[in-house]
C-alpha cells in the first residue's frame, strides 16, 4: 500500500474515532494503559527497546550518536508507569469534541454555534523517545484525530513494538487500526509533507536544522520547537537555598529534555544565591562556563564564549552570566531565548511580576524550576509537543491543540438578503448570546 494511500485510510479511520461517543475514546486509552500494564507486553517491549539501546551504544562508540540521544531513547519501569498514568489521567479529563464556544442568536429563528472538532489527520516526526509514541497516540485518540507517524530510526523496533501494541488496541475495540499509522523510511517524511490536503496538521520534533528543513518542505501546517534554550535568572533579593534547589533540578533532572536550563543569570546582590547554586551544580557533575564577572568570584570556572549563550547542550553543561539587573537579563533572553520557556527565582514580587509579563515566551515562571513545562505535569494528561509558535497553540500541546472549531448555523428560512439595508425584509440582527 503506498504511503497516500495508507493515509486516506487514517483519514477514514479517524472519522470514525471522532464519532465515538466520549466514553469511547476515553476506553481507548485505558485499553491501552492496560495492555502496557501487561507483563508479557512488557517483556516485549523491553526487549524491543534493548534492541534499540544495544545498536545506539555501538553508534555511540563509533562516535555517530550524542549520549543525550540515549538517554532520551531508554525505556524502563518507572518510564511506562509514568506513560500508563498519563493515559489514564488523560482518559479521565473531560471531552473537549463538540463543545460548543459560541452560541449566538442572531435573529429569531437564526441560531449560531461555534463547536469543537478535531483536525483530521496529524503527521507528527519526533526524535528518538519512544515513549513519545504512546503519549501521541493516546493525545490523538482522545481528540478523535487519526495520527501517522514517523520516529527516530534509533527507535526504530520500540517503536514498532509499542505501535503494535496500540493498533491491537483499536482493532480489539472495533476501529481501523490504520487510524495509527508508523513510518519506518525516512524517505517517507518528504513524500508525508507533500501530502497537502490530507495530512492537517504536521508536528515537528527535532533539531533545529530539521525543523527548518520540515518548514521548507511542506504547504501543510506545521507546529514545532527547534530549539530548548531555556533560562533561570536569580534576582536579588532571593533565598540561596531556593536558587540552589531549582537550579539543580532545572539542570540535572534530565540534561536532554528541552525545559532543562542552558543558561543561568544573575545580576547584582544575588552573588550569594549563585554562590549557592554553583556549589550544588558542582557536586551533581555539571561541567559550568562563566562569563568575566562569574568567573571573578568563582576563578575556577571554564570561560564562557558567545557561543555558549545560544547552544542547546542537552547535557550537564551550563552556561553563566552576570546581567545588569532586569533590563540586561530581559535582553539577554530577548537576544538568545528560544521562547520555549524562562524562570525567575526572586522574593522581590515587582521584579517577578515585570518578568512575567515582557518575557515572550511559552512558558514563564517565579520561583519553579523551568521542568514543569511539561503536558504531564500541567495536568494535560501527555504532550503531543511543546510549541514555541504563537498561532493555534503554544507550549505544551494537549488535546486543546488538537482541535479546531466549526461554526454550525440553523435557520428558518432565512436570507441574507433580508438584512441588507433596502432589503425586502429589512430585518435587524438581535445579535444576542444566549
């Protein structure tokens, strides 16, 4: 079957998820956390995944592949307990299909809805995080669109195996299991972005020079993130222990995810706090590069280059910089952010709430650890992606960002001609929400 072909199958198969009655699509999904609660799935997944690790370390040592690609790639345990929880969490949100957003009366007899829908088909290419697979799926199920994908190769048999496991979850429910559809060529993604009119959605995970390339390639929309450059500025007045804790848990918690931090800040009066920070960031392991000004109270740091302040390193790297209060750290993440997401750790409210409303970014917080940024953790059930665009959706994408809206009119007969001035009826619109 050729790739537009498999694709009009997802396109019927996904009219017939978005027909399913709320509790349908919600059964989906624990279905599916079910069968990856499975032990033997387990066992089968895990040997996929072994698989995977196993050819990745031996591309690693040939000095093919980043080691931040096989973090990102490792599934175990507590990886699929937290994918299974997502799903189920997602399974329990409302339904957000045919809400109606607006209901309008715009004559007697003449009514307005703008309802919710689902997009159609998604074409999502995400890099090498097999668990990224079941958290699209499930967020597509859940908004009823049907979703062809295309993961890293180094995933190449996890993924197989998890999209095996998810399409027999659709098949033993009584839908088309090509409404999920796995891509294994990389050949495949070109012919998937001239797919206009059949694909609704493209969703772009990956480098930079990939998300440019998508960008270029394609008359299909497309959602993305190229870059995770995210920043932590400690604003005096502020508490050291604080600044110390969400530092450490902004860098270390996971180096290659993109809300970890690769640049921190600090400006006058929050030497301390940066001292306190610095000395935790050494103990976890962090390699840390400073500018003249932080290397002046820590002689010891490697100096930092301009270079340093627009590289994603996606590992225990972190670049410093001394800025001249509000207005230098404003600019700095003006000049180099990736409007992925920013934090401030100060007890000065007024400093924070002047941070919260210049900085453009997707996400912007006081006193948290840039980590939060996350479909998981903002109660969204999963993530299909973050997006740093601002139309239709931005940060981390739910199942709001997989829908769009129709605007559904019933009438009575009626005429546009009746309300044009000199027209025969010469009506008056009532124009009135009810």
């Amino acid at each position: 079957m050729s790739l537009r072909d498999g694709v009009l199958e997802a396109r019927a198969a996904g009219r017939t998820l978005a027909a399913l009655e709320a509790e349908g699509r919600s059964a989906l999904l624990t279905s599916l956390a079910d069968a990856l609660d499975d032990p033997a799935t387990r066992r089968e997944v895990f040997a996929a995944n072994a698989e995977d690790l196993a050819a990745a370390r031996e591309a690693e040592a040939r000095g093919k592949l980043e080691p931040a690609l096989i973090k990102r790639l490792g599934l175990d345990e507590a990886k699929l307990d937290s994918v299974t929880d997502g799903l189920r969490q997602l399974a329990a949100l409302p339904d957000l299909i045919g809400r109606v957003t607006v209901h309008r009366e715009l004559d007697e007899g003449l009514i307005l809805q703008r309802v919710t829908c689902p997009l159609g088909v998604l074409g999502v290419v995400f890099e090498a995080r097999p668990d990224a697979l079941v958290q699209i799926a499930g967020l597509a199920w859940k908004s009823g669109n049907a979703a062809v994908l295309k993961g890293g190769r180094e995933a190449r048999a996890s993924n197989r195996a998890l999209a095996a496991v998810a399409r027999q979850v659709l098949e033993d429910r009584g839908i088309d299991p090509g409404a999920l559809l796995l891509l294994e060529d990389r050949a495949e993604v070109d012919t998937l972005l001239g797919l206009h009119g059949l694909i609704d959605l493209v969703i772009a995970r990956g480098s930079s020079g990939f998300v440019r390339h998508v960008r270029a390639s394609t008359r299909i929309p497309v959602m993305a993130h190229a870059d995770g450059i995210c920043h932590l500025y400690l604003h005096a007045p502020t508490s050291s222990a604080m600044a110390a804790k969400i530092a450490l848990d902004a860098k270390t918690g996971y180096p290659a995810a993109c809300n970890s931090i690769e640049t921190l800040l600090w400006n006058d009066g929050a030497g301390e706090a940066l001292d306190a920070a610095v000395e935790a960031l050494t103990r976890a392991g962090v390699e840390l590069r400073g500018c003249a000004a932080t290397r002046e109270r820590h002689p010891g740091m490697i100096p930092a280059t301009d270079l340093d302040w627009d590289t994603e390193y996606g590992a225990l790297i972190l670049a410093i910089r001394k800025v001249d209060g509000m207005d230098g750290a404003l600019a700095h993440i003006a000049a180099h952010g990736s409007r992925h997401t920013e934090a401030i750790v100060t007890d000065d409210e007024a400093a924070a709430a002047r941070f919260l409303a210049e900085v453009d970014a997707a996400s912007v917080f006081h006193n948290a650890s840039t980590r939060f940024a996350d479909g998981y953790r903002f109660g969204l059930g999963a993530e299909v992606g973050i997006s740093t665009d601002k139309l239709h959706a931005r940060g981390p994408v739910g199942v709001e960002g997989l829908l769009t809206y129709r605007w559904l009119l019933k009438g009575s007969g009626n005429a546009a001609a009746d309300y044009s001035p000199g027209g025969p009826g010469r009506r008056r619109f009532t124009h009135r929400d009810l």
